[in-house]
C-alpha cells in the first residue's frame, strides 16, 4: 500500500460563521430583471406580493443595493447547529485521477436535511414566524427543500405543508417518512387539493408532476389559506443571498489557507447552490479585483441555460406566480421521467441568468450516466456518497481534473458538494443494475416547451 | 422568540485524533473469559482462529495487557476523512426539556456508512489487506456495519461479501442499493448459498433472520472461500478496541472544555459502540482516579444485560463460532419481528459483560414506541435524525435529565449518537402511522432462548 498523504479537511471555528449575507446584486452593473405581473406586465409592487410572501422576505427580495445584509441572532444560532460546513480537499479523487489539480469541494451535507437547503429554510421559517403567521406551504423536487423546510419549522414551530412532485414522492417514499417525522403534512403533487393541481391533472393524465406545478399548488394553498406563506427553496433572489454563507465560507478557508481557485463550479437546477457558492467571489470578479472560471452544470434532460432561452416566462406551470427573466425551457417543460435526480425546474435564477447572459460564468450540460459514474468514483474514493444533484458538478470536476493531467496544469477547482445520496439509492440502484439511461431531448420536444413562453418579450 | 444561546459543537482539531487505541483490559482486574473451542472447551489458540480472523486481528483479540495499541497510519489516515467527530452541547434539547443538566452528545453519524462502525470497519480492512487477502466476508444487521465494511473495503480495494439479516434487507432495499454502490454483495440472510442457512432455512421456514445466523453463514463464506477472512463489527475485544477512538475523543473535548461528566450513556447491542465511548473513562473508574456512571441502554425485546444470563455460549446460531462468555439470551433467540431497530444480537461483549458482572456499570431495557418518542423530540430540537439505535441511548440521557429537572441537580450527561436514521424511515414510518408495537419477550419465550445455551458453565 503505498503513503497516503493526511487528507485537508477544513473546519473554521463557529465565530468564521458570517454575520451577514452577501448579496451579489449590489456589485452587478446589470441588475436581474424585476419580477412583472402578469396582468399588467408592469414591476411587482410590494403589495401585491405580501399575500404570497412574507414581507421581510419581499424586501430583501427587491434589494439590488445592499451589499450585506445581518443574519439575525436566531437563525445565525441556527446556523450553529451545523454550520460552518467543511472544505475538504479531496486528497483521494486527486490520486484516483492521477491529476497535478488541486481539488476542493465545500461539503454541505453534514445536516439531516442532507442538503445546502436548510440555510435558507431556516431563514424563511424564522421571517414567517416573527411574522405571527400559523405556517409556510412550498413544493420540493427531489424532497432536499422539503426536509430542510420541515426541519426549520419545527425548530420554530410553524406549520409545514409541503407539495411534493410526484415522481419523487414515488421514489422517494423515505423522504415524506423523514418530512413527517419533523411534523409537515406531504401531498403528492399534482393533487386533487389544488385548482392547479386538478388543472394539470386533467390536462395531463397520469403526469408524474413537474417543480412548475408543484408551485402552482403551494402558492394557491398559500394564498388561500389565512395565516400562511408561500416560501420557496431556489429560484428566488432572496433565497441566493440567504446561500451566500456556502461562498462566504468558502472564501474565507481559501484565505486561511492560502487556497487560489481557478475554477468554481455548481450544479444548477434553480441556481441557489451555485448563486450560493460563487456570490463572494463573483462580486471579486464584478468588481474587477480577481477573475474566475466559474461553471454551471446542468442535466442534459433539462438544459435551461444551455439550451433556454433569456426572456420572461412564469415561474409556475399554473401561470399563479409573477413571471421572471431567465433562461428558462419553457413553464410546460417537463423533464423525461427517465431523469432520476432533481435539478428538474424548467428556468433559472434571474441573478445567474443575467449573469451568465454578461458572459459571467460558463454552462454545460451532462448527461446521467457519466454524472452516477462519477458519484460512484466519487463515493470509492472520498468516501461520500453524493446526492445525484451533487454529482453533476462531480462529473465537471472530474472532467476539468482530467484535463489538467493532460495539459500538466495545477489548477485549483473548487466544487460545491451540495448534499448526500441517501435518499437517492432508487436512482443508484438503476445505475448499479445497469438499467439507467440518458435523454437528451429534441429540438423539437424543446420547441413544445418554449412554446409554453409567454409573448411579452 | 425566546433568545437562544449560542450552540455548543466541539469540533477537536485534526491533531486530536488518538495515536493509539486505548485496550481497557490492560486496566481490568478481571479479564474477559477467553474464547473457548467448542470441541476441547481450551481456550482458542492462535493458529485456530487463523482460517476464520486475520493474524494482526487475532493477536488485538487475545492482548489483555498492552494498554495502548498504535493506530497504523493507513488508517489514521482515514479516520482523517471524518474524525475527530464532534462532541455537541445539546442546548436545545436541554431548553425543551427545562432540565437544569448538560447534555452533551458524541456524534459519529457524520459519514456516509452513517455510524461509528466505519471506525473499526476501517481497521479490519486494512489488516486484510496487508496480509495479503482477497477480499472478507461479514453479516449485517441494521446495515451499517455492512455499508461501512463495504466503504472500507472500496477504499483498499478488497473484495466484500455481507450476509444481511433478511428482514433489514427487505426494510431497507436502499442499505443494499448502498452497499452495491461501493462494490460489495450483499445476501439476504439466512440464504441458500451455505450450510448453515440452508439448514436454519430449513427449521424455521419463513424466518426473518439474526444476527447469530447471518454471523454462521458469513464465517463458513470466509473459512471455504480461498484467501478471505471473517470480520465482525461489534462484540470482540479487537472491536471495542478500535471504538477506543470515540471515547478517546470525547475524553480530550471534556479535558479541552472543563466538562465533568457524571453520566455516560450509550446503547448496547454486540456493545461496539458503548465499549468505545466509555473505554477510556472506564480505565479512570477501574484505576480508581474518577468515578463515573456508566449507563448500558438495551431493546426491551432483546435484553441481554438486564434479562440474560453471564455464561459461556456460542456466537452465532449455527455454532460454527467459537464460545464467549458473556450476557447472553441463548444462540438460539431471535427477537420479535416487531422489533425495527437494531441491537437484535443475542450476546454481549465479554469485556462489557465482565465489567457489568463486576459492577462497574448499569443496563437499562427500553421499549420501541418510547425510544421513537424520544428519538422524534429528539430530531425536532436538536436537527438530527437519530439512528433507532442511538435513539435507546437519547431515551435513557431525556430520562435523566428529566430526574435532575426534578430534583433540580446540574448533572453533566453525555451519550453517544452512534448514527443516523435516514435508512430507518420504514420503522418511523411504522411511528408515524402509529401502527408501531412493543414486545417484551415472557420468561417463557427467555426459556426457549435459555434452553440452547450449551451445557459446559
């Protein structure tokens, strides 16, 4: 057996723990587009968001100015309980590879959520609660933001109804158990509870659901139910700036440590992993103090930036929700059922989506074979068994390691490891069993979606 | 909102990780009983373990003096991936329960086999490998032996063969799905593939499966298959060795911050993960430097401590093993099927069952639908979803500190969070649903077990 070199496993101490988020917003020169009503196409107001959201959340929300806003003492305590999440240095994967690149993930999975998700769950509790409201309904995809929200509430003992999309509550059976377990009511979406969800249900027989509708269904719950909010886990401004602690900590054990990245990279689904993980240093790049390669990598069964388009689109499959400029597939776009992972929403962060348009920040898709290959390599060599989402920025760092083998670079990448597997062994039980296959789709599967785009743009 | 301090999750450097093992018979008056040869009812010899345990594992098995073994810096190394794990302050817990206690708890769920096993998994590995072998062969019970042995033995390269008790195995097809994913075979147990399951198969048509029976089938795999080796993950002497890690650990986080235990609580089924945690402070107490009350926390349907009898018996079901003294229920028990968690083994460590014989410790029985309750407040205050094994031991420290809520002392309470529960959802599903039963065995169903006690104490 030949000398292991002692892996590098950064933990800051819990006073590295930022007092503030960083809101990449105030260093763009090109802010993301508002958010327009749909009836008036005119910039939501304040008003007409409060029945959906809470207000706290509204203003930072509509916040383009505020470079760093205070994390209150709750939810910092909070943070607490699990933050600062380590930087490892991936010691194994580099000599399983043979490359001369230094690779760093930023692992936030030590958390029973098993995700990223709770840094922001736990902040939308907390602004509900200090609210006076009774509870929060979302949806959740792979049923990470679900857990997470789940959680938050009962830290604060709110009520959680969670829409779940039903190809996960299917597969995941143990996520809605572990939901449950922390006091939230789960309804496979779409459901019969919901106009939208008998809307997408009749027009579709037997779908197995999609994010899009999933919100449709929470934010009409939300609405509709006295004392409640609708609370979303991606997507939304506020929920990158509440992810901006990932990249805030990330920086400040590259500081410590005298760490240089070269290449950041995330997976996007929604965007608030990546938005997330690049905020601090994307102000850097902004502000012209530092460049960085940064990449978003993404299913190739729902390519939004590679293959969307940069225009206003709704958010929601249901058209209840404020449109949003991003790149977007189009709000009918629903994913092949063969994808097994999340990542499945059909836009973007309106943040990433204006910055990638500046030619920020690269994009690449990847298909789901490689990215489970990868999260398998992963898991042999660096002992984690990574959440599918994950995996796609695995698959890139692998990839950009290789390349560095062959050109002899000593590039530093860093990658977000955004949460564990666990609740994801349907899908590595199809790859294990070799019965798991890709889907790119077709140009003309793709113009069914945009054709879905609203023609305000 | 009520102010909460700030939480309290001591996070040793990686410097702290132990050197060496610490051996608690070094400090015991009176040894464990050795293993004894079924056949000659002598001791067991060296060179009759050797088909069944690798030699370097043999010698750790029959050490009784050396009081500190060193950790070999392959698997210091390792340990690296995800020690030191953290000692947590359970502040929140402690508010809930408006005890005037400190509870704190040691937390090795922080890795993919979600359990202190990888500890000793990692060891036996490693001792495989550098004696030369093909690959070992284990049994599972909850599954967290086997992913962690699986982990280890992706990590050195070692073909791994686990034998999982039937019934976890159809609980939890995702353990499997695990396990496959870091290249082992997983059998349900009791299987076809050997004598000793053909025959339990045989006269108990339709069993669940033990623990006892698994360990048969996993040690004839080992002794027919050319160039493996059978390796456990609780029980031995060699085990509670490696364990040492956690106590190890824990001791050092109390030295750094002035904490004073008065309690320490762990759950007990072979008694790996209780060994380890207390080693270190049992050497104090047997030294006679420091007392300390050691609580032992046991399923009231498997209650080896508070129901069994201190004798010699067999291992395992199919008494291919050799005989232990120990608290034993009889090879032949096999718990209620109702049973969902772990700690199904019918035996007990011969070290912790000598130390309990001579007083040095306490054992306590808890019942399934109490555990839950526990381990459900549990999740909600503290944010982790407890193990239904660790969750035996959160039972006992939430009852102790509610005594010391009572009679208003601040005693110190720590116990060991051996896991997580992301692979138990079936049986928080079973609680959730409030269909969850409890099962204490009658003296009649004990005499059964008694009755296969063989007759040589």
């Amino acid at each position: 057996m030949s000398n292991i070199e002692v892996p590098y496993k950064i933990y800051l101490s819990e006073d590295d723990v930022p007092d503030s988020w960083y809101n990449v917003r105030a260093d763009m020169k090109n802010k993301p587009a508002p958010l327009l009503n749909p009836g008036t196409l005119q910039p939501m107001k304040f008003d007409e968001l409060r029945p959906v959201f809470c207000d706290e959340l509204i203003k930072q929300e509509f916040d383009n100015d505020t470079a760093y806003i205070k994390i209150p003492d709750e939810i910092k305590n909070f943070y607490m309980m699990y933050r600062p999440s380590p930087l490892i240095h991936a010691v194994f994967l580099e000599k399983a590879l043979k490359t001369p690149a230094h690779i760093f993930y930023k692992f936030e999975g030590n958390n029973t959520s098993g995700s990223h998700k709770l840094n922001s769950a736990i902040a939308q509790a907390y602004y509900a609660k200090k609210q006076g409201l009774k509870g929060v309904t979302t949806e959740t995809g792979a049923g990470q933001w679900g857990t997470a929200l789940a959680m938050a509430c009962a830290f604060f003992k709110l009520d959680c109804k969670v829409f779940m999309v039903k190809v996960s509550y299917e597969q995941k059976p143990f996520r809605r158990e572990v939901m449950r377990t922390y006091g939230a009511t789960v309804t496979p979406s779409p459901s019969m509870e919901t106009e939208a969800g008998r809307k997408i249900n009749e027009a579709h027989p037997g779908t197995t659901g999609s994010l899009g509708c999933a919100i449709s269904e929470a934010v009409e719950c939300a609405i509709k139910s006295e004392g409640y909010r609708y609370v979303l886990g991606s997507v939304l401004n506020q929920v990158l700036l509440h992810q901006s602690v990932i990249g805030l900590e990330t920086k400040k054990a590259c500081e410590k440590y005298n760490i240089q990245p070269d290449i950041i990279i995330g997976c996007a689904g929604g965007g608030s992993n990546l938005g997330g993980l690049i905020s601090p240093f994307m102000g850097e790049k902004l502000r012209g103090e530092k460049d960085y390669k940064f990449i978003a990598v993404e299913p190739a069964s729902c390519p939004s930036f590679t293959r969307g388009k940069f225009v206003y689109d709704f958010c929601d499959t249901g058209k209840i929700c404020p449109m949003a400029k991003m790149y977007t597939l189009g709000h009918d776009f629903i994913p092949s059922a063969n994808h097994a992972g999340g990542l499945r929403y059909h836009g973007m962060s309106s943040i990433l989506s204006q910055l990638y348009h500046d030619g920020f920040m690269e994009a690449r898709s990847v298909e789901q074979t490689k990215v489970f290959e990868a999260a398998e390599q992963f898991a042999r060599t660096e002992g984690i068994l990574p959440a599918p989402e994950s995996s796609h920025a695995i698959r890139v760092a692998i990839d950009e390691a290789i390349k560095c083998r062959e050109t002899g670079e000593e590039k530093t990448i860093i990658f977000g490891l955004t949460g564990t597997g666990y609740f994801d062994m349907k899908a590595y039980e199809q790859f294990n069993d070799k019965t798991m296959s890709d889907h790119i789709p077709t140009d003309e599967e793709l113009q069914k979606g945009f054709a879905s785009i609203p023609n305000v743009n």
